[in-house]
C-alpha cells in the first residue's frame, strides 16, 4: 500500500503550491495535482472518480483550498473510503510537513493533527507579532 498526497483547488492554487514545495523539499512522485475548472468543459466529479479508482488499495491524503468549496464537497463523497484522508484549507506550511513526514510516520491521523496544529502556528499578523516581541524585549 502506497500512500499519496492529492493537492486540489479551484483554478492553478494546487500546481502552485507543488511548485514551491517541490523548489524546497525536491520532487516527490506520491504527490499529484487537480486544476479544477481551467477549461469550459472540465468535469471535477470524473476527474475525481478517476483519481479514486487509480488510487484503491493507497492510503490517500487530499487537501483542498477551502471548506465547503466545490472541490471539497465533491471529495466530500469519499470521506468514509477506507483510508482516505480529506483535508481543507491548503498552505504550503502544511503541505511541507504532510510530504516530508508522510514515509515516517505510523499514524496518519496523528500526522495530520500535528502538521495542521504546525500550520496554523505560521500564520501570523506580522505587524502584531513583531509589535508583542518588541514589547516584551523592551519589558
């Protein structure tokens, strides 16, 4: 059983997040990306259903740009497969934990846990953050 990551959003979000994380972490072949709706004619559902089915048997990790957005919902539909994994709310922050962690680690969800609890960390107001330091330093 092989485990992957699929990265989805609306538009080239997920390609872009690759790139970058590809540019700091090297390439990583159990990552893939869906560019949902760049063409008059894309279907996300057979995009989807195709990605499942190539991927029976895997334990499967998807992140998705935002909750509740049609990408994620579609993904929705799988959330109680065997194995598989959903995740809202993609940033580099957490795709880099999630890729570099994901071959050493015996749990999954533990994984997942930790690296959104990392991610959100990185998320700061700067102006704030810096003003609080100065603060204390000054203290």
């Amino acid at each position: 059983m092989r485990r992957k990551i699929i990265l989805a959003s609306h538009g080239n979000f997920a390609t872009g997040i690759l790139s970058s994380l590809e540019l700091i972490c090297g390439k990583n072949d159990n990552i893939v990306t869906i560019d949902a709706y760049m063409t008059a004619d894309y279907n996300l559902n057979d995009e989807i259903s195709k990605i499942m089915n190539e991927n029976k048997g895997n334990e499967l990790i998807v992140v998705t740009d935002i909750f509740g957005g049609s990408v994620n919902n579609e993904f929705l539909n799988y959330i109680h497969t065997e194995n598989f994994y959903l995740i809202a709310g993609m940033n580099l922050p957490l795709v880099i934990e999630l890729a570099t962690q994901l071959e050493h680690t015996d749990s999954i969800t533990a994984l997942i846990k930790q690296a959104l609890e990392n991610s959100i960390m990185t998320i700061q107001f700067c102006n704030e953050t810096i003003q609080n330091k100065t603060e204390e330093e000054d203290f």
